[in-house]
C-alpha cells in the first residue's frame, strides 16, 4: 500500500510518495505560484502530485487517497480552506476542486496538525496518547492530538498556541495582538531579540558582532548560540532569555493539555541538548502537575521537513 501526501506552504508544494512503513519512497516539488485562480492552484498541486507518483514508478489507481496539509483554517469535514493569508485563501474548496481534477477522494488538514500527524505516525509522537507537537519557525505553529485525533475545535482553528499571549502589552503580533508568543519564541523572535541585544552594546568589538561581521542583516537563529559559545555575555543573556520566553509558553501547553510528550522542530532544534537541557528544567520547575508521576516528555521532533508530508499522506488512517 502507498500514500499520497502534499505539503503545501507559501514558498514551496512538496508531494511524497509513502510507503506502509511511513518512509517516503519518492518525491517532487515546485515553487507555489500565488496569487492565482483555485483551478490553477489546484493544478500546480495535480500535475506536482502526479510528478511524485511517476517518481515511485506508480499511478493515482495505486493510492487509496490524497491527504493535503496546507496554511490557514481548514474544515475538514468540508475541505474548505476558510482563509489563509499567505496563499490568499479565501472559503477555497480545495477538497471539491482537487477531487475533480485528480478523480481521487482528498482529505484536507491545516499544515501544523498534519506535521503533528507525521510525528505522532512516524515520530517523535509514535506511541503516545496524548501529544503535541511545536514548530519555531516564522512563527510558532503547533498541532494538537488527544486520544489519538488531531484536535482541531468546534471552528477548526484550535491549536494556535504561539497565539497566545506571554507578556502583557508586549511586541505586536502579526494576528494582531501585542505579546504573543510567537513574538518571542519563533526563530523571528530570536532574531528580533539578538539584534536588540546587540544594537545596546557601545561597544561593538565583541564576539557577537564579529559573528556577523558588524552587520545586523547576517543576524539568524543561530547567532546567539554561537557567540555564547564563543564566551561572549550578551549571546549568553540573549539564549537564556530565549529559553524563558519558549519555556514559559510550553509550560503553558503542557498546563492545558498535559501531553504524554510533547516534541519540538524548526531549525533552532538543531543545537539540540543545548536547548533542550536547560528547557527541560525550565519546564520540571514551572509546569503544574499533581504527582511527578506522568510528567509530559520533552523531546525534539524527529521528521523535520517530513513531518507534513508522512502526515498529511496519512490523514485517512
């Protein structure tokens, strides 16, 4: 048996043939052209989709679905993506279109929970319960299972946890609130910290800005980490800072929801247990729990880019 999984995001469409083992046996991906009418999108999705089967040496007859994980609001029961500011969505019926053209049952999720799915399938998640999975990137995403469904609420929006606010009237948030935590915990927000941080300092002969060659545009996730390596203070403070900011929203998610695991992904995992060790402590010091039996497992995710694809292949299971 094999799967059909497509990733789409605003930059790139990523298709994936899967196997029964929830390994990706082929693949193929073009860059999303956006703004454009909902055939055309639901073209660049067919004819990339159908790329990937040819990859794998096999036809659309040969898949029992086409699992879609993709930006914005998804109900899933009609496969309408209600909005999606990045690909310009609006109640575009993904679902009935891609139907259409692919002659194939289509099953929509929101991008994050399907990465969630992958994970809880194929992943850091797999034989949990009761999970969560959190993606610093742009922005924080995150994907919510509970008794082995995703969870998506009475509107299909649930699981915007980098929507929620950790510090009071703090930075302005592109949903427009002030203090979200994706504000401060995203890869964004690590920058936007890191470049604050090193704007104060009068003196600029400092390992951090060496790092960068005295210019903030070089400024990336890793650049604090690196300079508190280095033994530079400021990238110190910057990473301790940091880990507060994405500390104090998992305790936040592991106080709703109290997740057998919860993992995390993006490209700030990379420094692994350099992270993770202090998060961990951060999180058994501050998280809420009735006995210190059970407490929520924090791990790295481990499908990376993925995560959506073997999740959205799999959403009929």
């Amino acid at each position: 048996m094999y799967y059909l999984g497509i990733d789409l995001g605003g930059t790139n469409i990523k298709v994936g043939v899967v196997d029964e083992n929830s390994q990706i046996i082929a693949t193929a991906k073009r860059k999303t052209r956006v703004p454009c009418a909902p055939d055309d999108m639901c073209e660049q999705l067919a004819s990339t989709a159908l790329e990937a089967l040819s990859n794998a040496n096999i036809s659309i007859d040969d898949v029992p679905w086409v699992g879609i994980g993709t930006p914005g609001t998804v109900n899933r029961d009609s496969g309408v993506v209600e909005f999606s500011n990045n690909l310009y969505f609006n109640h575009f019926e993904i679902r009935k279109l891609l139907e259409t053209r692919m002659n194939k049952k289509v099953i929509v999720e929101n991008d994050a929970n399907a990465a969630a799915y992958g994970e809880y399938q194929a992943g850091a998640l797999k034989g949990a319960r009761n999970a969560m999975a959190i993606t610093l990137g742009t922005g924080v995403g995150s994907g919510i299972i509970i008794d082995g469904k995703i969870y998506a609420g009475s509107n299909y929006g649930a699981g915007e946890m980098g929507h929620t606010v950790i510090v009071y009237k703090g930075r302005h948030c592109t949903c427009g609130r002030d203090g979200c935590w994706e504000t401060y915990a995203s890869a964004t927000g690590l920058i936007r910290t890191t470049k604050e941080a090193m704007e104060k300092l009068a003196n600029r002969d400092k390992p951090i800005w060496k790092l960068v060659d005295g210019d903030l545009n070089n400024v990336d996730g890793r650049t604090a980490f690196d300079a508190m390596r280095a033994g530079d203070p400021i990238g110190k403070a910057v990473v301790e800072e940091y880990i507060e900011y994405l500390g104090c929203g998992l305790v936040n998610c592991i106080n709703a929801f109290q997740p057998d695991i919860l993992c995390i992904g993006g490209g700030i995992c990379n420094e692994g247990e350099t992270l993770l060790k202090p998060l961990r402590e951060y999180v058994a010091k501050d998280a809420y729990s009735l006995s210190s039996q059970g407490q929520t497992k924090l791990c790295r995710a481990l499908l990376g880019n993925d995560a959506g694809i073997i999740g959205a292949a799999l959403l009929g299971k």
